[in-house]
C-alpha cells in the first residue's frame, strides 16, 4: 500500500480517479494548481485506489496524502 503525496502546494483543480479505479504507475489522477499553473500529478504505482484524501477545491500542502494506491 502507498500513499500518493502531493509534490507541491497548491489548490485542486480536478481528481481524475475515483475508488476502486486500477491505476498504473506514472497515470495522470490529479491536477493540482499553483502559481497559475495547472500542474498534473502521477501516479506513483500501478494498483487500486482504496482512499482518496482530497477532493477539487482543496489546498494541500508538499506532502499532503492525496491518496491511498494499494
């Protein structure tokens, strides 16, 4: 099990995942923005989304648990 962490600070714009989703590594699954910028975030491993942390809207911090990949 692994927990998706958040690379940089900023605001969630979109969650392209949802429980119980099969993701592979490298998968785009969020979109975070910062700095006027649409960042995507990937996933770190092929697997299962059992938990998502956050949802669009939301300001997260380096290292804030986005979601869990089992």
């Amino acid at each position: 099990m692994a927990n998706l962490t958040s690379p940089l600070a900023g605001k969630i714009l979109e969650v392209q995942i949802k429980v119980g989703q099969r993701v592979d590594a490298d998968d785009e699954v969020m979109i975070i923005e910062a700095m006027k910028m649409e960042n995507p975030v990937y996933s770190n491993e092929a697997g299962t989304v059992k938990e998502i942390k956050v949802n669009a809207g939301d300001a997260v911090e380096v290292g804030t648990v986005l979601a869990v990949i089992e």
